[in-house]
C-alpha cells in the first residue's frame, strides 16, 4: 500500500469511497467537488493505493487552518475513509500516521478533525482515540439552505 496524491485516474475509486461515508454524489460531482479543492493551496487530497491491483482504498483530506487564537497554523483532517473491506489491516492508521507527518511539515502546532455523533460512526470515534486523538469540544452547524 503506498499513499499518494489524489489523481484523476483514482476517480472511479474516490467517488465510491465517498459514497461508502454517505455521500453518493457520483463520480461528476466528486470531481468537481476535488477540482474546486485543488484551487486551495491549503488543502491536500491523498489516496492510499493496494499495489498490485492500483485501487485507491483510502482517502484522506488534508487542511491547514490559521487563527488568530493559534501562534501556528493548525491541520484538520477533513475526510478520512477507507473501503469497508479494506478496513481493520492498517490502512486508516497509516493514512492518519501520514496526516501526522504532513502537518508536521507544515508546521502546524496539532491536528483536529470532526466527526458526526451518530451510531453508525462509533467505530470510527475508537478509531480516533486510537490514534490518540481525544474529545476536545463540541462543534455547531446551522444549515442556510
């Protein structure tokens, strides 16, 4: 498994990834949606790829934030998944471990990333504190649409 820049030959396999987080927006939109991204010098898309067959089986985005509370930009993790089937070997822990390296890079002082509090996303709450992440507030949306 090597973990590499998003390209566009990955689509097929990015759009499914997507899907399987619960979002099946389709392939078009996916890479629009990546396309617009890309415009962003802060944002990074990476995939991990199973050598012998070349799928992308992971995903990971990638955005570095500045505030005026924080002396150092800080890295956010704006999307992490990994086919389902996939999941459980090490792919998620190296994509997250890789994350930890580019934040570093970027000299970022942490790395933060929301997740939605619904059942279905238990597991990857665990996952997370794993990786030694810990619950550190809460986050508010209000729709406008």
């Amino acid at each position: 498994m090597e973990i590499v820049p998003y390209e566009r030959r990955y689509l097929a396999d990015v759009a499914e990834l997507v899907a399987d987080l619960g979002y099946p927006i389709g392939a078009e939109e996916t890479a629009s949606r990546i396309a617009a991204l890309e415009t962003e010098d802060t944002v990074q898309t990476y995939v991990a790829v199973r050598g012998e067959s070349g799928l992308a089986v992971g995903l990971i985005c990638l955005r570095l934030l500045r505030a005026l509370e924080y002396a150092n930009p800080i890295a956010q993790v704006s999307l992490l998944v990994v086919k389902e089937e996939e999941q459980g070997v090490g792919i998620g822990q190296a994509l997250m471990a890789f994350a930890d390296q580019w934040a570093i890079r970027a000299g970022a002082e942490s790395v933060v990333l929301t997740s939605g509090i619904k059942p279905e996303r238990e597991r990857a709450h665990a996952f997370y504190k794993r990786q030694g992440y810990a619950v550190t507030g809460y986050r508010f949306g209000k729709s406008l649409t």
